[in-house]
C-alpha cells in the first residue's frame, strides 16, 4: 500500500471535486452511537424490563446503598467507548493529511487508487451516521420510549373508573385480629423448580418451597404451582412491587407541585391500615433501607419500627465493618427476625412483621453463604436452592411458637429475575413458558373461591393480604386491587391483559391526587 500527500496531489485533488469534511465529525456520530451501544447494552443485560418510568425513578430516588458493581460497569462503558471515539478520531485525523492510498496486489502486478476525498465525503460519514443510528434505535427499544411517550400523550380512565381507596368503609376486620408475618422473597420464580412441578428446570432448586405451597394455599394462573403472570415495568423491581402489595396501585412518577424531597408518596397503604387497627409493626431489611427511600415509605408511627443494615450497627449485632454486598446476609436476616418478632409477639397486640431476603438477588448473580450446598457451583443457583431451605426452615420455626395459631404467614416472591450475568445454570428462556412468581399464603383465615386458572398482579395482593387475615373487604377490591380469595374479576381478567397494561402504563390526573391527598 503506497500513500501519497497533499503536497504530491497535484491535478489529482482537483478531479475529485469534492469538499472533505471535518475528521471531528465522524467521530462525533461514533461517539454517540458507543454512548448509545452501551447505554443499551447495560440495560440490556441487567435491566432488561426497565422503561423510561422504571428508569427515572431510580435515577431520582433509588439513592443510598448504590450497588458498587453497577458504578464500575458504568466507568468501563464509558472508558471503552472514550477509547473507541479516540482511536477513531486519530486514524481519521491521520487519514486527512494523506489525498489518496496505492493499494497493489501481492504480486505487485495489479494496483487500485483510491481517492480519500471520495472515501472521506461518502464512506467515512455514513458508516459512523448507520453505526449511530442503530444503536440510538436499539436504546429506544430497549426504554420502550414510544410507550412512555404514548403514556405522556394519553390519559387513562383506569384510576377514575376503579380506583377503590382503602378508608375504614371499605373494610371489616374480625373480633379476633390475626397477626401477619410477610416475607417477599428476592426475585423468586416458580421457575426454579423443576418440569413435573410446572417449573422450568431439569433439577429442582426449591423442594421446600413447592411442599409449603403445595400443602397450604397458591394462587396460581394454572392449575399447578403458579403465581402472577402479569407484569409491567413500574412493578417489576423490588420497591415498585413494595408499593403495589401494599397500596394496590404502581409507583410512578407524576407531575405535583406538592413533591420534594421530604415527601414521599403519602397514599394509604397497608402499613396505615395495620396501624388503625391496633397492630404493632417491624420491617426488617438486610440492607440500608435508605435505599428507594424505603425508609420514609414505612415506619411512620411511633409502633411501628424500621430494623435494617444501620440498626443492626447501631445495636451492635454486627461489626461496624461487617459488610456482604448489599448489608447482612439472609442467614443473619432470619435469625435476628426471630428475636425480633419473638419480641413484639410479647407485647400482647396483633403484631405485623414484614421481611425482605436479598441473596437471590440477579444483578450480583447471587450471593453464595456458608450454608449454600458446595456442590452446586453457580452462585446465583446454589443461593436459589439455600433461600428454599432458609425460608421454609423459617416458616417451621414460625409454627413452633406460641402465636402461630393466630397467625398468618405470606410468602411472595417481589418480582422476575432481572438481568444476570452469572447465571449459566437455571434456565430463565420461556420458549413458551409462563414465568411467574411465587407465593403461599399459611393459615390463612379465608378459604378461596377459586385458586387456580386466575390472572393477576402484584397490586391484587394488597385486598388478598387483607382477606387472609379474615377482614371483609366491600366489593373485594381495594386501590386497583382485587380479593383473590372472592369470586371477583381482577382487572386483568375483566379488561384483558393487553387493555390492562395499555392504560395502566398511561399517565392519570386522578393518580397524582391519590398519592399526594
């Protein structure tokens, strides 16, 4: 290959006839192009669900215990892509001090000339301007922009039509208050048992939990081990699925004056309900509930207590240096949730105790503890087949005590494995498998009128919740929720699945005065 310089160009340049662009601009477009290459490529692999409103929100209030992980992968993303633009921008900037390239056979009888003014104006613009384009069309998809601008554009009914807020009218409670004992389980699908159970595996990661299930109550979408089938972004990450279960309704952002800081969403939930009840409270967490601002959506009654990461500190039940990815492991959740609850059961009051596990978590692919089984070499599945044994190992001790028998233990899983990176072991490809999350509900003081072939939510557990603790709850809907126990339609069954998420994902007037009246 022979290069020849301005100098030498001669006639040369002036037969190409063409005007030479500037180096800077082709590297700019395969700047933007890597930015949006890698923006869509970490959504993605780990939030492969997530929309512009999922997206926003944990920009604005996912804060606190950021994930370390997710820092570093942002810094490699952007030094690659930095790295790429330059070395572009260099062999471009040297490519434009040269007129035209000799490119000879290997025999050196054949030659081809070609121009760089042409390759310059044509070729070095285009491929950059496709390169671009693409990716920008790749993280449009990957944020489903034209669903959130449809969602902008178009005003739902759903919220006015069927919004039913959870006032003491609404409602009965029994004589005799149950208490509650609720576990959302990190990511935990039905998917992690195995085929002849109506999972998806060939080896079944939660024996424990399929028995618990099978011998108590499931609600299932089929008439198997089941669970919810209907998702959507604004539910499917743990705070989101928080606030469904227990208010009826999604988080999404809404346009309010009223918002700041200090001022978490104020619509009545559970917590409130418990609350008017007589019912003494503890959350108890594994990781810094500052988190999703978990702390200011619950504990807002002096009777009722947040335990997380920082209270385990401050009470000296770990060393201030003690640190497993997110905070305690759920090896230490479990046993401090023992004395815990040992504690408020003595105040001789209903009592409600709420519990998140955290090692089957998908972004870190997993937490692997003392007590995972060393023969199961991925991280992310031996934690799936441990969180089986640690929870059900749990639930026996809860039927061992003293006040089990006027109690009624949920199990939920929060929402859908998200992206996971390490996972090489349980198969998360539907191929036309339903993936759904799980649940059982423990003596629970209601008897369902159907129990399986049922289509529903995250939402719909608020009134279910409820109505297993034998509270009768007028026109079995609470928020947009429906009681699974009653006969009633979930919105989902009555509209269908696609109207359903159609309007649910649309913006609502009546929504933001329910969460800031």
């Amino acid at each position: 290959t022979l290069f020849r310089s301005k100098e030498h160009a001669g006639s040369e340049q002036q037969q190409t006839g063409n005007t030479k662009i500037p180096v800077v601009l082709p590297s700019l477009l395969l700047l933007c192009g890597g930015v949006f290459f890698a923006f869509a490529l970490y959504l993605n692999t780990y939030f492969p669900d997530m929309d512009v409103e999922a997206i926003l929100f944990n920009v604005k209030f996912a804060n606190g215990a950021f994930n370390k992980h997710i820092l570093i992968m942002i810094l490699v993303y952007s030094v690659c892509v930095l790295l790429t633009a330059s070395l572009f921008f260099f062999m471009m900037k040297k490519r434009s001090k040269m007129d035209y390239i000799v490119i000879k056979s290997p025999d050196k009888k054949e030659q081809k000339t070609l121009y760089l003014k042409d390759i310059d104006s044509k070729g070095a613009i285009t491929v950059p301007a496709i390169f671009a384009a693409v990716c920008f069309g790749w993280t449009i998809v990957q944020v489903d922009l034209p669903g959130y601008i449809d969602s902008i554009i178009h005003e739902t009914s759903l919220y006015s039509d069927y919004y039913v807020e959870p006032t003491a009218e609404a409602y009965t409670f029994p004589e005799n208050k149950k208490n509650l004992i609720y576990i959302y389980l990190e990511s935990y699908e039905n998917t992690f048992t195995a085929y002849a159970n109506g999972g998806n595996q060939s080896f079944d990661y939660m024996p424990e939990l399929y028995a618990l299930a099978m011998e108590n109550l499931n609600f299932s979408h089929t008439i198997g081990l089941g669970g919810q089938s209907v998702f959507f972004s604004t539910i499917d990450y743990t705070m989101g699925s928080t606030v469904a279960q227990t208010s009826g309704i999604p988080l999404m952002l809404y346009n309010s004056e009223k918002e700041t800081e200090a001022d978490y969403m104020t619509m009545r939930r559970l917590e409130d309900v418990l609350h008017e009840e007589g019912y003494n409270q503890i959350f108890i967490r594994g990781e810094d509930t500052s988190f999703a601002r978990y702390e200011e959506y619950v504990g807002r009654y002096d009777n009722s207590t947040i335990f997380d990461y920082k209270e385990a500190v401050k009470q000296g039940m770990i060393p201030e240096d003690y640190k497993e990815t997110w905070g305690y492991e759920d090896e230490k959740l479990f046993e401090f949730a023992k004395k815990l609850i040992t504690d408020i059961a003595a105040q001789n009051k209903p009592f409600s105790a709420t519990l998140y596990t955290v090692d089957t978590h998908g972004l870190e692919g997993g937490y692997r503890c003392r007590l995972c089984d060393p023969g199961i070499e991925n991280d992310f599945a031996a934690a799936v087949r441990c969180s089986s044994k640690q929870v059900s190992d749990f639930a026996a001790w809860v039927k061992e005590q003293d006040f089990f028998e006027n109690t009624v233990m949920i199990l939920v899983g929060d929402h859908p494995v998200e992206g996971n990176r390490n996972n090489k072991t349980i198969n998360l490809e539907e191929n036309g498998y339903v993936r759904t999350t799980y649940n059982c509900i423990i003596n629970s003081e209601t008897v369902p009128v159907q129990e399986n072939n049922r289509v529903f939510t995250a939402m719909d557990m608020f009134p279910t919740t409820l109505s297993a603790l034998g509270v009768k709850i007028k026109g079995d809907r609470l928020g947009l929720g429906t009681d699974l126990f009653s006969g009633t339609q979930t919105l989902c069954e009555q509209l269908g699945k696609e109207v359903f998420l159609k309007e649910i994902k649309r913006h609502s007037k009546y929504y933001g005065k329910i969460v800031t009246d």
